[in-house]
C-alpha cells in the first residue's frame, strides 16, 4: 500500500511537471552513471518519456528516452527538475 501511494505521488508530480526541463541520471552498469538533461514529454500510465537535448553541432535525430515510476522509486534513475528562471 505505501509503495503504490509512492508511485501515484511520483506520478502526479511527473504530471504537473511536463513541459519542464530535468536533468536525469540513470544507472548504466556497475558504478557507472549517465547524466541527461531534457524536457519531460509525456505522462503515460506505467511511463514517462523525456525528450533529450542534443548538442548543436551533431546532426543527430531527436533522440527520447522512457522510464517506469518505479524506475524513479527504486532510484534507478533520478530526475532533478530545473527552474523554470534558469
């Protein structure tokens, strides 16, 4: 029961967040961390997705990334939203 609270309130805060610019960092193996940064997308029921920033100077392709709430919960990946003044 605590921990399905937990997502719900993750998810709410994701919710009212979208639009925002975050910067994540997620677990990439042993003691290996990737850090992002982003705007959050969309909310979906069981996910999230972030569009990531690209540099300038690479001709790449929008690239969006998509993580579960629990993903958040078991801090998997951690989300760190900006001011909207930075």
């Amino acid at each position: 029961m605590f921990i399905q609270k937990e997502l719900i309130k993750i998810k709410t805060d994701l919710a009212e967040n979208v639009g925002h610019k975050v910067t994540l960092t997620s677990k990439k193996g042993r003691k290996q961390y990737v850090t992002r940064q982003g705007v959050i997308e969309n909310t979906y029921p069981s996910i999230f997705t972030v569009k990531l920033d690209t540099p300038e100077d690479l001709l790449a392709a929008e690239r969006r990334v998509s993580y579960s709430y629990a993903d958040v919960l078991t801090r998997t990946v951690e989300l760190v939203i900006c001011d909207p003044e930075d």
